[in-house]
C-alpha cells in the first residue's frame, strides 16, 4: 500500500506513476501512450521557461516537477514493454555529460565557453555519425518552433563558415528580400509570396543571431507589447461608450499613436 509522506523523493515519484498505470490505478492514467501524452511535454517545456521568465523561484520549482512527471511517465510507459527504464535514461544522459565534457572528465583542454561549444558541437557530430556539414543542419529538430529551429539552423551553417560578415549585410539581405516580397504580390502568386515571406523572416532570425537576441524571446515581448496596447485602445473606446466595430480606422490609428506614446 502507499504511504503517505511529508517529504518525497524521485523514487517515490516513480512509484506514483506505476501505481497510477497499475491494474487498479487511475482509470485516465492508464490508457495513456506515447502519442496520446506527446504534445504535453512541449506544453510542459513552455511553461518551464514561463516560470524562469517570471522570476518565481516556488513556479519554476512547480513547473519543473510537471516536466519530470513526463520524462517518468514515459519511461513508465517504456519499462512496461520492457525496452528500458528510468535508470537507464538517467544512465544515458550520464554517459553522454561524462563523454562530451572531456575537458573535465578527461584530458582534453577547453579554458572557454567558446571552445567547450566547438568540442561539444564536434563529439555530439562524431556519436551521431554525421559525416557531412548539411547532416548537422538536417539533425536541427523539426519540431521546434520555426523561429528557433531557424536560429539553430543560421548557427551551425556559421561553424563552417556559410555566414554573413556583418550586420550590415544581414540588413541588407532584409531589404532585399523585402522587396523580392513586393515583386511576388505584384505577379499575386500565392506561392512565390508564401516563399519570399519565409525568407523574410529567416533573414530576421538571421539579424537577431548577429545581434545576439533571441528571436523568440524579442517576438514574444512585441506580441505582449501588442496586446497592452490593444487593451489601452479598447479601455479608451469604452470609456466614450463604443466598440471597435464602431470606430473608422482612422479612429483606431489615432487611438493606438496615443496609447503607444503614453506608453513610452
């Protein structure tokens, strides 16, 4: 029977989860699967880096549980079948640290965090079999967030050379995508726009790398930025007794050039 405790630990956790999946555990619990849970660890993950974005210390603490809860639940789901267990995901990630990080557990020399990187990038290559410099763009998974696969993607390229040599040029390849952009709507081809779209916001990641910013993290600060905005736009109509649907668009540009300068 399970006891009830003031204080647990991982190996309590793990229990937890084979009693939830047990015959007479929780009847949600136990038909999950791989696939049925798979969005829930990128939930997870998100809301991990929320809680790190906030500052909370007690909701990191609690988010950081939730994202343990499914690594042992998969594993959970993975020692029933017998293919492997959680000490063996911790036994291999324990011998990947130990093998990427020589210059600690072994003699290989790495005085900087730039130098770390280049034996980290060149010995996660090599354990992979990846022969060829396209095979480590390739390896970028694809379901990150396209903004940050992008920024993955621009660095590794960079390690070997295929870069921009300055800001500058950066820009300047925004604007001339820019305006390969304005000559797809000219011909209206709904794929060649789509197309040079997307090689807009590539060149931005692109920007953001050389000017050490995170695209995510700037996009996020502007889309929040949208929504206070919006909010003071609306606040504002609904103090003279309107809606949006009932001011011009003239009205709501002047609203939002008010809001956006009140707010600086």
């Amino acid at each position: 029977m399970f006891e009830i405790k003031e204080k647990y630990n991982i190996d309590d956790l793990r229990e937890i989860m084979k009693e939830l999946r047990s015959e007479h555990g929780c009847p949600w619990d136990k038909v999950q699967t791989h696939e049925s849970i798979r969005m829930d660890v990128l939930e997870e993950a998100y809301e991990v880096a929320e809680a790190i974005d906030s500052g909370s210390s007690d909701l990191l603490k609690e988010e950081l549980g939730d994202l343990l809860l499914q690594v042992v639940f998969h594993s959970e789901l993975e020692d029933e079948q017998s293919r492997f267990n959680f000490d063996d995901v911790c036994d291999g990630i324990c011998k990947k640290l130990v093998y990427r990080h020589p210059h600690v557990f072994g003699d290989i020399t790495a005085n900087t965090p730039e130098e770390v990187l280049k034996n980290w990038d060149n010995l996660k290559s090599a354990s992979k079999n990846e022969e060829k410099a396209s095979d480590r763009l390739r390896s970028v998974p694809k379901l990150l967030p396209a903004l940050m696969r992008a920024e993955k993607v621009g660095k590794r390229a960079s390690r070997v050379g295929m870069d921009f040599s300055s800001v500058n040029e950066v820009i300047d390849r925004l604007r001339s995508e820019i305006s390969e952009l304005e000559t797809a709507l000219q011909e209206n081809s709904d794929a060649k726009i789509e197309e040079e779209l997307g090689d807009i916001l590539f060149s931005c990641t692109n920007l953001s790398r050389f000017l050490e910013k995170d695209s995510e993290k700037a996009l996020t600060f502007a889309i929040n930025k949208f929504i206070i905005r919006f909010s003071g736009v609306e606040a504002m109509l609904e103090k003279e007794g309107r809606t949006f649907t009932e001011a011009t668009p003239e009205e709501l540009e002047k609203l939002w050039e008010q809001v956006k300068t009140d707010s600086q």
